[in-house]
C-alpha cells in the first residue's frame, strides 16, 4: 500500500494577538511543530503500513523550515518526504495549496489513500483535504474518528450531527482524520537516527508542472481586508466571602437574571 | 441584485436550526442590498419543508428530491449544487459549518474553482456590494475579515449559533420549484452504511438551557461527580473539556469545544476549566457564564459574568445547598 500523508507545519503556540497600530500578527515565540492532526493522520498511516506494508509519503508545502516539521515524521515512521517549496507558492489560500498539493501527489502515483487531518490549527479552515479530494478526482470522507481498512475498501466512522455515520468507500481516497482516531508516537530514538538517512525531496514550482494563473496568491480567490482583535471586554462580578456566601449570592444574581 | 443561496440541511425530517439562521440572516442581507434569497433543499421527500424555509425568509426553494439524496454523501449532494450553481450564477452560497457543510462546501469550491471561507462568525456587504467574511483564526485569537472579489459564488460556512433565528412568517410567499437530479455512477461510490445515533443525553447537550461544564481542575473521577449533583440541581446537563475526556471521566461524546460541541445555552456553569481557547470557541455564546476556580488569574474569568474563586470541592456542594434553600 502506498499511503500519502499531507502535513503542515503550525506555530506551537496559538497565543498571538494583532498588533493594534500595525494590524500585524504578534505571535509569542517561533517554535513551530507539525499540526497535531496531522500527526494523527501519520500515525494513521503507519499502522496500515504496520498491517499492510508499503509505504509512507509525507508531503508538504511551505518555506524552507518546513524540512523539520517533515524531519520529524521521516523520525516518527515515515518512508520518504517531500517538500513544495518555491517563493512563486506563497500566500495561497486553500485552493491554491489543494491544487498545488494534488500537482505533487500526481507525481507520487500510484498511491492507495491519502491521509490529511480535519484542519490546521492555526488557519481553522478544514478545507484542503476536500478540495485535495476534488483536485484529484477522489471520493473524500472527512472527520474520520475510527478508520478500517481491507486494503481495497475502507469503512469510516465520522461525527455527524445525528451522531455517528458509517461511510463505506472504494479506494483510492482522500481521508481527513480527527484527534480521536488515535494517539500519535513519539519518534524513537533509533527512528531519529535512520530518518537523517531518508529521503527529503523539495520540489520547485517549475518541478510541479503547475498552471501558474492556479498557485500562490495569483490562484487565491480570497483576499484578507485586515486582522483585528476580537472583542473581549471582561465584566467579571467576583462574589467575594466563603463558598456559603458567595453561593447565595449567586444563587440571588441568577434569579434576577431569570437563568434560574 | 445580490442573489444569496443557503444550502438547507436536514435530520431526521427536520430543518437544522443553523440552516433556518442562515435564512434569516440571509433575508437581512437580501432586504439591504435589493437581493433574493433562495434555500436549497436536498433530500428525500424533503418537499414539505419548503414552506417553513419561506416562513423564515426565503424568496424561492430548489427543491431536489431524490432516494440517492436521503443520507448525506458527498459527491451526489456536490453534483447536485454544482449542476444549480453552473446553470442560475448565485452571488453568494451559505453553508452551516457543521460537518456536514464543511465536508460539502470546499469539495464544491474547489469544482467550481472559487473562494471559501471557513466558519465564519459574521457576514455583511461592504459598499461595492462584495461580501466580507469574518472568521476566527489562531483559536479565535485572532479575527480575520475575507473578501473574495473576483470569483463567483462567494462562498462561506456559518458556524452554528451565531445569528438569531428568525421569527417565522407563516402568510410570508415564495416560490417551490422542484429541480431535476442526474446523478451519475461515479457520484455513487461511497454508500452510507448505518448513522448511530448518538447517547440520548450527549445530544441533550447542544440544546439544554443549562450546562454544567467541568474541567481538569475537578481533580478526580469522584469529585467531576459532583457536577451531575449540581446538573440535576438546575435541570442542566453536564458537559466537559478535553482532559476529563482523556482521563476516562466522561464520555467524549459530552466534550465541548474546538473537536467537540458548541453549545450557546442560557446559563453556563464552567467548573475546574481554566478556559483555553480550545474550550472556549464551543461555549462562548452561553448567555450568562459562571466561572468556578481556585485560581483567580484563570482567564475563564474574562469570559465570565460571575465568578467564585475557591475549590469546586467545596463552592459546588455549597452551591447545590443555595438552590436547595431558595426552592
């Protein structure tokens, strides 16, 4: 089985704030890590390896440092990684990357499953693993929280807001995972020591044959306006005294409210 | 003329609430700009809730009704959407950013080759008549306003609760029209084979009025017991963040939050939670939050309307002994 899996690299932190003259972002130091869905998909994929065999493709597409965030999961398992790195790529927005992504993907055929997590931490759009799905002509289920596999079909459970629903699929396809499928490994010591000897391969726009009117902010249709704040003013009412006191307190408050 | 589509959802023979907000907010939109709002209503024998769709604002529903349309599945509903899109050219397309809305819409998004933002918490026109989108971004740290200025539809997911839902209008009119499917086979290949229905009580969650949430801080299996005390006290269900979840306290059905619910009750009790923004995107529109911690620098307090800074150990039984005495 050949398994594809799309990772991004995020900041380690979400605590950031906009500058509120620049309207730049203001991100609390720069360690970066790989999204922690997209770990999960990766662990993903190595147990069908495990169940399997073949192989592990990890893929991305960012500035140069990406190559840690792909270090580490040729670390954590992975078989080979490649990098879409080109400064013609920058500012795209979902459609762009998902084009971009399935243009190197193409030239990882033959492949079985792609494996994507549910969305990015940093970005929340969810977006690529679809449009990936739809770029390459592939049926998609997304969400997935338990995932089986027979190695021609796979049955996968996803959160709906009934519950939970089955979906049944021929593959290949492209699959978006949730937190719960899993709890990702950590790199062993023994797998950071082989993966200096695996392959990362970086890929230019040029390498890609990509339709350059499709990539970077040139095939982004969404534009930001600007990065603001959110509103959040604290109106807090500390009930003060011991927990008798400050209960009927707010036991009295809530009925004034009429929540009670 | 700004013409706004929504893309209706169903369970169970019913509308989901976010569709009927997303009509409601759609008719604001339409009613200022000079536009027309349609629903889009796929399904199975979904036809009689045209009329609750136009009672909440809608101007036409497309209806397309077919057996391959009952469950949810992606590529018949995209091909569906993608045939009505190509063929009447709408302004705007609004989903609900549920699972469903954020599997369909960017699958749709990227056919059509067009911009998508992903769940938004606001929507309006901006003076050239172009739709400005504002998501939450960095874990609703950030805010963030999107327009997509040359691609068509403009395209967005709404999440959940953000806008009111609409008074109905039963004498409102509007037009039906039932629109023709062509499924092919390749759209056929995922096959739903069972939706479980979730744990009676979990699903109670996103719909109670009152939720009692608690959070790493309970300590203990035995103390985030105390929570169903205060719950049946208040006629509330108890809901949670994620490490009770991880350590076996609850079912993860009951997690609130980023991968969990969101919920906007009346009266929200958060107890041992320190309010990380992963928790707190799925309860920040509860009406009236009681924040509950020994650690008076939590930032679940700048969210809070009322706060006790002591141990859940000891303010919770004496919060359960408050109501008791006023009954």
């Amino acid at each position: 089985m050949h398994i594809v899996v799309c990772i991004k690299q995020v900041p380690a932190t979400l605590d950031v704030r906009v500058d509120p003259v620049t309207h730049n972002l203001i991100r609390e130091g720069t360690e970066s890590v790989i999204n922690s869905f997209d770990e999960n998909a990766l662990e993903e994929a190595l147990r069908l390896r495990e169940k399997f065999g073949g192989t592990v493709s990890v893929i991305s597409m960012g500035p140069p440092q990406v190559r840690e965030a792909l270090r580490k999961a040729l670390a954590m398992g992975a078989d080979a990684a490649y990098l879409l790195c080109d400064r013609a790529l920058g500012g795209a927005d979902t459609l762009a990357t998902a084009y971009t992504l399935a243009q190197g993907i193409r030239r990882l055929a033959p492949f079985d499953l792609i494996l994507c997590g549910r969305h990015a931490v940093d970005a929340d759009t969810g977006q690529v693993g679809p449009e990936l799905a739809e770029r390459l002509n592939l049926p998609q289920v997304t969400m997935v929280k338990k995932l089986e596999c027979d190695g021609k079909t796979i049955v996968a459970w996803r959160e709906c807001e009934e519950g939970t629903a089955v979906w049944e699929l021929p593959l290949p396809a492209v699959v978006t995972v949730d937190s719960k499928i899993n709890t990702p490994r950590y790199p062993s010591p023994i797998g950071i020591v082989r993966s200096a000897k695996k392959p990362l391969t970086v890929w230019t726009a040029k390498d890609l044959d990509v339709d350059e009117d499709q990539i970077g902010l040139k095939g982004s249709p969404t534009r930001v306006l600007r990065l603001f704040s959110p509103q959040r003013t604290s109106h807090v009412e500390i009930l003060p005294g011991e927990p008798e006191e400050a209960t009927r307190a707010l036991v009295a408050k809530l009925r004034e409210q009429k929540v009670l | 003329m700004q013409e706004i589509w929504v893309v209706a959802e169903t369970y169970q023979g019913r509308l989901a609430p976010v569709t009927l907000e997303l009509v409601g907010k759609a008719r604001t939109l339409a009613s200022g700009a000079g536009g027309k709002v349609t629903a889009v209503l796929l399904g199975s024998r979904v036809t009689e809730l045209a009329s609750e769709l136009i009672a909440c604002g809608a101007d036409t529903v497309l209806v397309a009704d077919h057996p391959e349309l009952a469950l949810y599945r992606t590529l018949p509903y995209a091909r569906v959407l993608t045939d009505l899109i190509e063929a009447r050219h709408p302004d705007v397309v609004l989903f609900g950013a549920t699972s469903q809305g954020r599997d369909l819409a960017p699958r749709l998004a990227a056919r059509l080759r067009t911009g998508l933002t992903a769940d938004c918490l606001d929507l309006s026109f901006d003076k050239d008549g172009l739709l400005v989108q504002t998501k939450p971004s960095y874990g609703d740290n950030v805010m963030v306003d999107i327009v997509i200025p040359r691609h068509r539809p403009q395209m967005a997911t709404v999440r959940p609760h953000v806008f009111p839902a609409p008074e109905k209008d039963a004498g409102r009119e509007g037009r039906v029209e039932v629109v023709p499917v062509h499924l092919e086979q390749a759209d056929l290949v995922a096959r739903v084979r069972e939706v479980i229905a979730e744990v009676e009580e979990a699903s109670k969650l996103e719909e109670a009025d009152v939720v009692v949430a608690g959070g790493r801080g309970m300590g203990s299996k035995e103390n985030f017991n105390l929570l169903y005390q205060l719950a049946r006290a208040l006629g509330g269900v108890v809901g949670a963040t994620r490490p009770p979840v991880d350590e076996g306290w609850i079912d993860a059905a009951y997690q609130i939050g980023q991968s969990g619910k969101t919920i906007a009750p009346k009266l929200y009790i958060a107890c041992g939670i320190s309010g990380a923004v992963q928790h707190t995107v799925g309860m920040e529109k509860a009406k009236v939050v009681v924040a509950i911690n020994k650690d008076p620098s939590a930032p679940i307090f700048n969210l809070a309307t009322y706060g006790i800074v002591g141990d859940v150990r000891e303010v919770i039984p004496a919060l359960i002994a408050a109501l008791g005495a006023h009954k």
